[in-house]
C-alpha cells in the first residue's frame, strides 16, 4: 500500500469515526454478513450501495456505514449522486473531509424547490452536463473498484414507495462491465415508526440509526432475475430494498421530502 493509500485510509477511518458520533448506527442482526461483499471488494469489484433515502444525512451515514464494515474500501473512490437543492455548506464539508465525490445532478425536488423559493435552474445545457458528468464519474468508480452510493428514490421519500422511471437500468446501459456487486443497505432511525413525522427528514444529529444489509447481487445475477421475471432492474432493486428497509418505510406509498 502507498503512502498516499495509507494518508486515504487513515483520513476515511478518523472521518467515519466523527460521523458515527455524530450520526451513530447499529447494524441489525437481521443484517446478511457481510462475508461475501468484503470478498467482492478485495477482487477489485465496483460497488453500487443502493439505500433508501429518508433524511439530509443519509449521503455522509452511507458512506460512513460502509468505510466502517468494509476495510477495501477505505482506500478507494467513493461517489454519490445528489441533488443540486442538497449541495449546502454541510454536505460540501463532510464530502471534501471524507473524500466523498458529491456529484450533484437535477432532480424533480430540484425543480420543485427551485421553484418554491422563486430561483431559476441552470440552464439545460448545464443539467445535460451533469447529468452526463455523474454517468461518466460513476463508472469510473466503480471500474476502478470503487464504491458508487446511490438512493434510487431520488430524493428524500417517507415510504419506500415505487421506482419512478429506470434509475438503475438506464445508469447501466452507459457501460458493459459485468465486474459490479450490488449491496442492498435499509436505513431507519431507532424508535421511529411514522417517518412521515415532521423533522424526520431533517439531518437528525446523535439520533440513532439502524443499518441492516442485504444480500448481494452481481450485476449478472441481478439482470438474470430481473430478465427472468418479466420486470426492470429498478423493480428488482426495490424488492430488494423493501426486505432491509423498516417495515414501516417499506409500506406502500410516496412523500416527497425536498
């Protein structure tokens, strides 16, 4: 290992360890080991970490989560999409401290929220570009063997609810590497059984989290399933989202949370 490795390392282990004082978690015993994607990660596969997204902080807490759990990581590239309404002094701070990449794009909630407080979006031009920026970025990551943290949702949800559109499916269509692991992480905060209380979607700050983890999917095997099955990827993903998830998160239905 390098020295500019072992530096990496050392500043993901000391930042993860803030995070988890400020945003602590427990990792459910319903969770499946963690055995196999430790193994995918030391074999150089890229990771795509699916979670559901309930709160402002779920971009720091997920990657904190899996610096924590899987030590190959911790010297890798670590990417997340988000929305460019969500790219505030916070985030942009624990991004750059964790060398996380925060590569923001244009959502739905960008347009609603821009729109509510009367700011006009970037120009068209300007969201092609990020949009085709995140694409490009995230399959470097993962083909370099890094980690690629994405909310399906896209955006902050107090339900699991329904893919809206091909995510998934359409982020994959930009490149054919089969070398990909899916890891499949359901967030929910201890005590909490309506998430669509108000300030549930806040940044939570010393509230306890609970992590449980999936099994993971190659993106061969995901594709078969989803193949098999008559459906998209995107719904597969989902389905495998609501076995982690809280049973009260993983109920039918949609909230947006901008």
């Amino acid at each position: 290992m390098s020295l500019r490795e072992r530096a990496l390392g050392w500043r993901r282990d000391a930042t993860a360890s803030a995070i988890s004082k400020l945003f602590p978690y427990e990792v459910t015993e319903n969770s499946f080991p963690l055995d196999d994607i430790r193994t995918y990660a030391e074999d150089g596969y890229g990771i795509i970490m699916v979670y559901n997204h309930l709160t402002k902080s779920d971009h720091v807490r997920a990657a904190a989560v899996i610096v924590d759990e899987v030590e190959a990581v911790k010297t890798r590239r670590i990417a997340s999409p988000i929305a460019l309404h969500q790219v505030k002094m916070l985030a942009k701070l624990l991004g750059r401290v964790g060398k996380v990449e925060l590569l923001p794009v244009v959502t739905n909630d960008t347009r609603e929220k821009f729109k509510e407080e009367g700011k006009k979006l970037p120009p068209l031009r300007e969201q092609a570009k990020m949009a085709k920026d995140y694409m490009q970025s995230g399959v470097e990551v993962l083909r370099e063997g890094g980690v690629l943290a994405v909310a399906p949702q896209i955006g902050r949800r107090s339900a699991l609810g329904e893919p809206e559109g091909k995510v998934i499916e359409r982020f994959l269509s930009e490149f054919d590497d089969g070398r990909i692991v899916f890891l499949f992480v359901g967030l929910g905060i201890t005590g909490v059984r309506d998430y669509s209380e108000e300030g549930i979607d806040g940044y939570n700050v010393r509230k306890h989290y609970s992590v449980t983890f999936g099994r993971p999917m190659t993106r061969v095997e995901l594709e078969i399933t989803a193949n098999d099955s008559r459906t998209t990827v995107d719904n597969i993903v989902f389905k495998e989202l609501a076995k982690v998830v809280p049973p009260e998160y993983a109920s039918a239905g949609r909230a947006s949370q901008t």
